[in-house]
C-alpha cells in the first residue's frame, strides 16, 4: 500500500497533478541546457514512473524540445500559463517522468539525491558536502538505492 503522495501543478492551476510514490531519484542539474530552459542557474526533477502520476485536472501540451543528447525531450506544459510541470527524455521513454520539483506544492519534501553535470554550475552556487555531486551523469547501479533500481528495471521491463 503506498502512503506517499504529493501535488502539484502550473502557475495558474489549470494542471494539476499528484505524484503517487516517492520519487526514483532527485536530480538538480547544472548543465546549460537545463540553465537555458529554465533561465535559472540549474533544474531540480523528480524522476518517477510515468504511471504514478495522477493527472487530476487539465491536460498539458507535450512540446518537443532539443536536447544534449541530440534525442529531444518531451515537455508537459500548462496550456494557459506554459508552465513546464514534467518532462519526458528519449533515453528513457515515456514511461517515466521528470517532475519540475518547484512546481510541488512542498517543494522542499524533495531535495536533491544527486547533483549532476556541475563542470557547469554557476560558479556562486555552493553545493552542500551531504549530496553526491558529479563532474557530469553518474553510474544509476552506484548511485540509486536498491529498491528506486528494482522499480526502474521493473517499469523498463513493461511495455
């Protein structure tokens, strides 16, 4: 039985959505792809699995955008005020997404498991020393704990 569950949605309200279960990992990335499309200094997501999340109203616009990888990337937006709530990435499909951590309600219920691509942090954002950080991606099977690696084989598994 799970007994997580959080909300979140646009700016406007016109989306909103609850994600059903922890997250499989915590992303904040620093590459400037991330810097680009967000106009901050890095992007906080929440990967999880694309079925545990609810969509409890509206119906996001999927934009695809360029990406590093050359693969693109899926971005759900609000219809109304653009806000981007989730992305999908080729590398992953569609079966998993990437929630935009500050559209939560409580953003600060997940912080960051790992700080990735920091060759190319804003040279004035400290790292805290309690968070893995990498010059660039990481190895998942290094990283991730055992159960957020059983769901992710699992979900990759289905089809």
């Amino acid at each position: 039985m799970r007994t997580f569950a959080i909300d979140g949605g646009c700016t406007c309200k016109g989306v909103r959505y609850r994600m059903t279960e922890r997250p499989l990992f915590v992303h904040c990335c620093h590459c400037r792809w991330c810097q680009r499309e967000t106009g901050s200094a890095f992007a906080l997501n929440a990967m999880i699995e694309a079925d545990r999340v609810e969509l409890l109203s509206g119906e996001p616009e999927v934009t695809v955008t360029p990406s590093l990888s050359g693969k693109g990337q899926k971005v759900s937006r609000c219809r109304k005020c653009r806000v981007a709530v989730w992305s999908s990435y080729a590398g992953s499909g569609d079966r998993f997404r990437f929630v935009r951590v500050g559209t939560l309600d409580t953003p600060d219920a997940l912080p960051p498991d790992v700080h990735i691509f920091t060759m190319s942090k804003q040279p004035w954002v400290a790292l805290p020393p309690n968070v893995p950080a990498v010059d660039e991606f990481y190895v998942r099977e290094e990283v991730w704990p055992a159960a957020s690696l059983a769901r992710w084989q699992a979900a990759r598994g289905a089809s």
